[in-house]
C-alpha cells in the first residue's frame, strides 16, 4: 500500500442537451480546467473525508460503522470505499480545489472520481476505466438518483463528448475546430438536480406530447452544435447556445437568477449564453471569444461569481 496516494478529476459543462438527454436524446459535455485533487494519508482514526473547500468551515465526514444516518457525502464516501474493496481503511483523505458544489458544473461527479482514483491509488490497484466509470456510477447515485451518467462520464474520460443514454450509453468523442472560450457563471440553486429532473418527468407525464417536441428540438440544436463546435463556427454555436437555452426555458427549468445571468452575459458581449447542467439556479455558459473579463466583470459586479475558461478538444 502507497503511504501517500493521490486522484484527481476536473469539473464538466454541459455544451447542450441537458434534460433532454435524461429523455433519450443526445447530449454533448466537455471537462473544464477546474477540478477537485485528492491526497489520502495513513490516520489511524480513519476512514476520514476533508473538503476544506466546501462549506463555510470545511466539510468533515468521519465514518463509524454504526452510523446510520449518513447525509449524502458520507453515503458517497461509503459507496466509494465499497467500490474499492476497503472496510474501514485507516486513512484521512483531503479533497480540495475551485470546484462550487451543487451548481451543475459536475462537483459530484468530480467528488466520485477524484475519490475513486486515490482510493485506487491508496491500495495499490488504480481502476481500470470500465470499473472506473461503474464505481462513478454507483457513487453519482447517491446524490442524483438516477442520473443519466453523463456527468461521470465526461469527468472520467474528461474532452468532450456526445452522450446518448442507451444500454450501454452511447459515447462519440466531439472534435473541435477550435477551442472555445468560455465564461461560466453561477447562483446559489433553488432546487437540486434530482428535483428538477423529477418535476420534468410529472410535466412530460402529463403532456407527452407537448415535451417530446421540446425534447426533440433540444436534440436537434444538439446535433446542429455538434456541427458548429467541428467546423469552430463560433457565431452558429452562440446562436445555439440561445436556442438551447430558450428551449430549457420552456421545460420550466430555468430562473431568475439564470435569466439575469444570460442576459447580462449577451449585453456584454456574449455571442450567446445558456443554462448548465439542471438549472433552478446554479450555472450558466456564455461563449465569449472577445473580451471575456469584460463579461465575468458584469457577472461579479451583479452579484454573481463568475470565471472564464476554455474547452480544448
Ligand atoms: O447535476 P447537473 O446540474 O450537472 O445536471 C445534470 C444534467 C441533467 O440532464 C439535468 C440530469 C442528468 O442526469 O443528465
């Protein structure tokens, strides 16, 4: 056993399909250059999980085998160390870096692997990527239910990706043209994922008809997206990221605070802006080839918090 192992995984956006994508459609999700690392260290009063980063004093989860009223991370922390093959190692495992959680730039999923991959790391036996990509699976539930696996997924095979859910999940790679910059934005969430995705469901159930058309039309800026992000038609991929954005507004899922933050990313100089992830809050994307500090400006001068990034292929 390594005295000191290490994991790693970066945070994910969702370029277009959101939702749709738990509906069947095609999604396409890229890794950005904001992630969670992880060290594990031999403590005899382990197994312990630090996140110093999240919550107002740093989140701190100790196991004890009797526990049983677990809260969600100390569930994930379990199924993570069940994935491995670890009853109660004793080990401290600090995960850390400027990844928000809960606003839909794929925290969870992060958590999942940069887990995983210590825990790999820390019994001498990395997981190979097929098991990688099941224990993730396993671990994402936890928090979401039953989520389509496309937030793991990209966080695992990091680049970007189309994602069709199907047994086994469609995945194609997404090459790019050219990279794309980007600004990312976010609120504090009114719902979570698993929330937002349910209330999709009843609508759907109610009005098929009406929501499958959605649905469609998300699947058909999708593939359209697809295109642009090829060919590095940046001005096509703004007017997408709007229509995609109009249609997930339509689903009921977008807010506020997503309202305020795309418009205000557009009056700036965004070529168009959308949601990410589930919505009710939590983040938004804006394609920002000019000036994106100028946008990321705007974002923090309204309250937001806001950063810029690029997607390579
Ligand atoms: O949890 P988030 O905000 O990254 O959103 C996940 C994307 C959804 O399509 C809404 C749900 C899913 O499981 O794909």
């Amino acid at each position: 056993m390594a005295s000191a192992a290490t994991g790693a995984a970066p945070g994910k956006v969702i370029l277009f399909g959101e939702h749709a994508v738990v509906h069947g459609r095609p999604a396409v999700a890229a890794a950005i250059g904001r992630g969670l690392g992880a060290v594990a260290e031999p403590d005899p009063n382990g197994p312990v999980l630090h996140i110093p980063a999240w919550g107002r004093a740093g989140l701190h989860v100790k196991l004890h085998k009797d526990h049983k009223e677990f809260d969600a991370i100390a569930r994930a922390f379990d199924a993570a160390l069940k994935a491995a093959g670890l009853d109660a190692p004793p080990v401290a495992i600090t995960l850390d870096g400027e990844l928000p959680p809960g606003v839909g730039l794929g925290s969870s999923a992060a958590f999942a692997v940069a887990l995983l991959r210590v825990l790999g790391d820390f019994r001498g036996r990395p997981f190979p990527e097929d098991e990688l990509l099941a224990a993730a699976w396993q671990v994402e539930t936890v928090f979401h239910g039953t989520p389509s696996g496309l937030d793991h997924t990209v966080v695992t095979l990091g680049g970007c990706l189309r994602f069709q859910r199907q047994d086994p999940p469609r995945l194609d790679r997404v090459p790019l043209g050219r990279a794309v910059p980007l600004v990312v934005a976010w609120a504090p969430r009114e719902g979570n994922t698993r929330e937002l995705v349910a209330r999709l469901r009843e609508r759907r159930e109610a009005h098929p008809a009406l929501y499958d058309r959605l649905f469609d039309g998300i699947g058909e800026v999708t593939e359209a997206g697809i295109g642009a992000l090829g060919e590095g038609d940046l001005e096509t991929l703004g007017v997408l990221f709007d229509l995609n954005h109009g249609y997930l507004n339509a689903c009921g899922v977008s807010s506020l605070a997503n309202e305020q933050m795309v418009s205000l990313a557009r009056r700036h100089g965004a070529l168009g802006a959308k949601l990410t992830g589930a919505g009710g809050g939590g983040a938004v994307i804006a394609l920002t080839p000019e000036d994106p500090q100028r946008v990321v400006d705007a974002l923090i001068g309204a309250g937001f918090r806001a950063f810029s990034t690029t997607i390579e292929g």
